[in-house]
C-alpha cells in the first residue's frame, strides 16, 4: 500500500507513530518519518493511524489504479479527440449550466496534476481528461527524496504517491509538451503529436538549477536533486561511503542533503554565498539559529563564500573544488542545491506571459497572456505559477511548496468547471516544512515579508522555540522549531492581520520580548530574463511582446 502524509497539516502529535510504528516513527520531538511503501499486511494498522490522527493528514491507497494508456482499441471504442469520435461532456455548473466543457487537458503529472485530475473527478466532471508528463512513471513525492531516500530508510520506487481511486484519464507519459496554440487550442507533443482541449491546466513544475559550467557539472561525482533518479543516484554514491561530500548551497534542499550525511557519518562541507542556511528563506537572525545547528551536527559550514569551480583527475572524476576566499577542499561527491529552474520553455511564443519566474495567473489560476489580460481556459497550479496574493500587497508570489501545489491544484480545478460566480480564490498561506538534523522545521506565511522577527515560545538554546514576523506592525509569518503544534494559532493570526509584536501572553513566552531586524534578503525582480516590449498607438492596437535576453 502507499502512504503520504500532508506535513502541512501534520502537528507532530504522534498517534500515527504509536498506532503503526512499523510505518511512522518520530526523530527526536516532531521530526516525522514514514515508510511510503508500506506492507500490505501493515494496513489495519496504518487504517487505524489515519482514523486517529487528529489533523487527518494522512492519504493512502483507497482504490483503482491512477490511469491506463489507451489502446488503440480504447480509443476507438471512447472517443478521443485525437481519432474525431465524439467526447463525453463535462457540464459546466450553476447559471451556464449550458456549456459544456468536452475535454480537460493538464500538463504536468506530478503532485498538481495528479491532485487537480481527482479534484475534477470528484467534483463530478465526466468529460475526457488526458495528463502529460514528461517522466515515464506514475506520480511521486518528491520531499522524501532529500530525507528518506539518501539516508536508506526508503528506495527511490517507494514514493509513489497513493491512488485516489480511478481518474478514468488518458496518461501520456514520457511525451513531454513542446508547445501551445492558444488559437487552435493544442497542446503540441515531442513526438510529433498533438492534443485539442477545452480547457488546459499547466502544472509543469520546476527541474533543479545545474551547475553553471556543463563541462566541470559532467564530472563524475557532481550531482543534483529533483527527481527519484536524482536521488537513487546520489543514495548510491553516498552509500559508498566518499571521503568528503560538498554541498554548494544551504536552502531547505542543501541543509536537507547535509543532515542526510551527516545521518550516514560522512564528513560534509557546505558552502553558502549567503550570510546563514535558510537565509533566502528564513531570514538572516532565524538564518543564524540554524547555522549554529549545522555546526553542532558536525558539518563544516562556510558561509559568504562561493565555489568558483570544480576540478577532476586525468579520469573524470571529481576530485577537489575551489572557493571564493582561495581554499581549495577535497571531495569525491559535491551536490549542487542551487535552487529551481520553471519548466516554461515549451510556452515561448505561446502568447503566455510565461518567463523565468514561472506562468502569471490571478488569484483564481486564471493565466495571464503577453498583454496582462486573463484567460478563462487556461489555468496554472504549483511550482509553476506565479500568481498575486492579497495578504502580501497583492505581491506575486512564485512557491515551491507541497501545500501549495495541493491547494491551488484543487482551486484551479474548481475553477476550470464553474461559472464566474462560483470561482474560488486562492488564498491559502503558504505552509512549509522540513526534517533536518532531527529536528522538524514547519513556516506558515511568507518570512521574508517582514522587516522584525521576534522569538515569542520557547527556547532557541534548546531549539524548541516559535518566531513571529512583522510587517509594518502586522503578524505576517511565523517559523516553529519542533513546535508546529502552535501554528495555526499564528495562521490565524496572520490572517486577521493581528498586531506585531503580539502584546498579549504566550505560553512559553519570554519575560520580556525582544523584536530585532528580520535580516530578510532584498527581493530580486521577477524581470530577469525578459524584457517587455510594447507597441501600437491607439487603445484597440496596443500591444505587449516578451523579448527574451538569449536569444
């Protein structure tokens, strides 16, 4: 059976570890790990985890498979739109119960996809739903790539995510999308093919940024991590036990890969260009909490630094990098966690305002073309989208989060079938999470949407403790270390724009609360990359045209 738990909702309450040890375990206080790939004989035991856990955050296999590729025989007897049979119709609800909405396109099977293809089904669309993707397998988890994969409690095949029942759905799997006709409304395939819908969600996600220089990224021990092969790949060499193992950046993926090693006894280095790990992310005081973590766990961490390059032996292998300050360290593995590249390229001349910071939606998924104006048929979800959230002065935000990719996935899903008046917004605060060196770090908002940070619970020495950020007097975001049992107290804080600093009793509190600077990164603009042309005189003629700087 397969399991995945929704670590967004998951307070750290531990019924499930008591009920299924075999399954779920705790590391340390809230650090929750847990066997994806369960034994079949294990599931009265994890059916009784689920029913008792008091956040129901936990999903397993219910029913059916997650899709069949059609045969040329189905096909025919169903009806693609491929082959010109009829396709069965999905009825748009409410006042325009008249349109009909005949085929649901999404590009992209991974946790967006997946979860907007059971939203559509269980909202009651009938009509055909075909999903693209670029890998050949089924949908996984990616977050227990960077955990339980390269620490060896998992094998890479063993984060499929659960089946939600049959989807009745068309997979192409393996044949990624090259491009999109906004006028003929297709989809264009890699091999040669191409798919017409009604309405079109893009949920292609993000690939792992490689190391600049193909040539010293080709070395042999130079890895990075995004996908299950990704991960196989970097468990096998770790697990041959490497002299020394570099990790070029400190983000949640980076400190991550570092805690693995360290859970392995291998010796790491991780090199950081910010001030602290989880700088970008956290902020530099919350930043330097986790630093001084890093270090009590044995990794060497240099931060301020850069590596200007790596270098192999006569062979190919990787065999030594050098830093911005001149040192040069010995390693036989090094990592390169330097974020996420969107998967947009496939858009270009699309017509989509699609760039390097994703495809641009609204608040209910809607994508932006060129001209800034929405489409009702085509719809963004995930790593993908960039979309403007009130909460944060209607700022854009792009999120690389799970829960952010579950909920609006099941926004712009309700969206692509309702009628204007039944949309939904998506408006849910982000929610991240991340187990590192035994201890379960969980956020809620946006951290670097703040100018003060102050600890209001518990004890940073004893790393148990809860931060709150502000903004311009208002609660904005707050970050626990094993106390995630807190934070939808904060949430709702947050989203009753409550005062910071919070002036009324904590428990936990400190006797006296002390707000410092945030230390949050300066934004970098959502511009880079492309360049916005415009054109034409009168109102009926103006127009908008991305120029993109490579070419």
């Amino acid at each position: 059976m397969r399991v995945v738990v929704d670590l967004t909702r998951c307070q750290g309450y531990g019924q499930c570890a008591f009920l299924a040890p075999g399954v779920f375990r705790m590391s340390r206080a809230e650090a929750l790990m847990y066997e994806l790939h369960a034994d079949d004989e294990e599931r009265e035991q994890v059916l009784r985890a689920v029913a008792a856990c008091p956040v129901q955050a936990i999903v397993v296999d219910q029913m059916g498979t997650l899709g069949r590729p059609k045969t040329a025989d189905a096909a025919r007897a169903g009806g693609t739109p491929e082959d010109g049979a009829p396709a069965r119709a999905g009825r748009i609800r409410g006042p325009k119960s008249s349109e009909r909405v005949r085929r649901v396109v999404i590009v992209g099977a991974s946790l967006a996809g997946l979860r907007a293809a059971a939203t559509l089904r269980r909202e009651g669309y009938d009509g055909s739903l075909t999903l693209i993707g670029d890998e050949p397998c089924e949908p996984y988890d990616r977050p227990p790539l960077s955990k339980q994969v390269l620490s060896g409690q998992i094998t890479a095949g063993h984060t499929m995510l659960p089946r939600r029942g049959d989807l009745d759905a068309e997979w192409l799997r393996g044949k990624p999308a090259t491009g999109l006709d906004l006028a003929a409304k297709q989809v264009h395939l890699s091999d040669g093919g191409h798919v017409g819908f009604d309405r079109l969600l893009i949920a292609t996600g993000a690939r792992a940024r490689p190391w600049p220089n193909a040539a010293e990224g080709a070395l042999d021990g130079v890895f990075v991590l995004r996908t299950r092969e990704d991960a196989a790949r970097l468990h096998e060499r770790l697990a041959a036990g490497p002299g020394r193992v570099l990790v070029i950046g400190a983000g949640f993926t980076g400190s991550e890969i570092a805690s693995a090693c360290r859970d392995l006894g291998l010796r790491v280095t991780v090199v950081e260009r910010g001030s602290a790990p989880l700088v970008g992310a956290l902020g530099g005081v919350i930043g330097g909490i986790a630093a001084e973590m890093q270090r009590e766990h044995g990794v060497d961490l240099r931060c301020g630094l850069t590596v200007t390059a790596l270098e192999g032996d006569g062979d190919g292998r990787l065999r030594c990098a050098h830093l911005s300050d001149g040192s040069v360290v010995d390693v036989q593995v090094a990592v390169a966690a330097l974020g996420a590249e969107r998967n947009v390229e496939w858009l270009e001349g699309s017509g989509l305002a699609a760039g390097v910071w994703g495809v641009s939606c609204d608040a209910g998924c809607r994508a932006f073309d060129v001209n800034g104006v929405v489409s009702d048929d085509i719809f963004v979800a995930g790593d993908v989208a960039r979309f403007p959230h009130p909460v944060y002065g209607y700022q854009f935000l792009a999120l690389e989060h799970w829960g952010n990719a579950v909920n609006q996935a099941q926004v712009a899903a309700h969206n692509m079938i309702s009628p204007a008046a039944e949309r939904w917004p998506h408006l849910s605060l982000p929610v991240f999470w991340s187990a590192q060196f035994g201890t379960n770090i969980k956020s809620v908002g946006v951290p670097t949407f703040a100018d003060q940070v102050a600890i209001t619970q518990g004890s940073v020495a004893d790393r148990r403790f809860v931060a709150a950020y502000g903004y311009r007097g208002r609660i904005t975001a707050a970050v626990a270390f094993d106390q995630a049992m807190w934070l939808e107290f904060y949430q709702d804080l947050i989203e009753q724009a409550a005062p910071f600093p919070p002036a009324f009793g904590m428990v936990g509190g400190p006797e006296e609360m002390r707000v410092v600077p945030a230390e949050a990164p300066d934004r970098v603009s959502a511009f880079q990359g492309a360049t916005v042309v415009v054109t034409g005189h009168n109102p009926d003629e103006r127009r908008a045209t991305l120029v993109h700087r490579n070419h």
